[in-house]
C-alpha cells in the first residue's frame, strides 16, 4: 500500500470511494463525499491523502482548516476519513491517519480537532476536552490533539462546506 496526495484524475473515484465507505455508517448524513468536493472547490482541502493498492483507490483522508473563537491559527479538522469497505478493518485507516497527523506536524500546525468515536480515535493521541467545543455535539465525541503550543479555550468551527 502506498499513501500519497491526491491527484486530478483521482477526484471522481475518492468522491465514490467516500459515498461507498459511508453507504452503511452508522452516524453518517450522506453528503460526505460533497463536503470532499465543497472543500476542494473552495480552496478548503489543505491535505487530501489516498492509499493506493494494486493501482486502486482505497482509501482517503481529507484535512480542513477550522477557526477558533479565541482566534487561535494552525488548527485543522480531519475529515472525512474514508476506507472502501472490502479493505476495512486491515489497518489502512490507521495507516492514513498516521500519514494525515505527520501531514499536520509538517506544516507547523497547532493541533487537529474531529468528530468520532473515542475508543478508535483515542490511540492517534485524540482525547475529548472541555476547551474545546463544537456546538451541538456531545463533549466526548468532539475531540482533538494539540501538536504545538498551549490548548485553546474556544469555540471551533468548520468550513461551511460541513453545511454548519
């Protein structure tokens, strides 16, 4: 498996890639594989990393910048994250996410925040606190890791392609 930026030509398979990898999700809206393309159409889409297997798309991670009440600057929202079902549960979600924070800690950012489960995002160094909120989302789902610098005590918010 190889993880490396998006390309042109991968653009309509990672926007079928993602729609496929949350057909069955449990907490998903469905507009996922729209918010990739709103924050590529938007100039929004910092990091955009596909795994590659056998010449095959088979997973994605996308990186956004978000904005902090407290007008703290470097901090980024991962998401989504997407592996194509068959691949599941192999570890390239792991693999991507790993290669999304080195991604992060090149370009001198403070922190990334995201929305997830606790128990999976937790072992990436993501844990849920109070200073940083999201409106409307249970505090332990809400969670982040800070990179550099002091946490913030804000308010985060997503680019609206996130529909927020």
């Amino acid at each position: 498996m190889q993880i490396r930026p998006e390309r042109a030509q991968d653009i309509p398979v990672i926007h079928a890639l993602t729609r496929e990898a949350f057909a069955d999700a449990p907490h998903r809206d469905g507009t996922e594989q729209d918010v990739v393309d709103a924050l590529r159409a938007a100039g929004a889409l910092s990091v955009s990393l596909v795994a590659e297997e056998g010449g095959a798309l088979v997973g994605h991670v996308a990186l956004s910048p978000v904005t902090l009440s407290d007008g703290s600057e470097d901090w980024y929202g991962l998401g989504p994250i997407s592996v194509a079902p068959p691949h599941q549960g192999r570890g390239l979600g792991s693999a991507l996410m790993q290669a999304a924070l080195a991604a992060l800690e090149e370009r001198g950012a403070a922190g990334c925040v995201l929305l997830g489960d606790p128990g999976y995002y937790g072992r990436f160094g993501f844990r849920a606190d109070p200073r940083l909120r999201l409106a409307g989302v249970p505090q332990e789902y809400f969670q982040a890791v800070l990179l550099k610098g002091a946490w913030p005590d804000a308010e985060v918010r997503y680019h609206a392609a996130f529909g927020g």
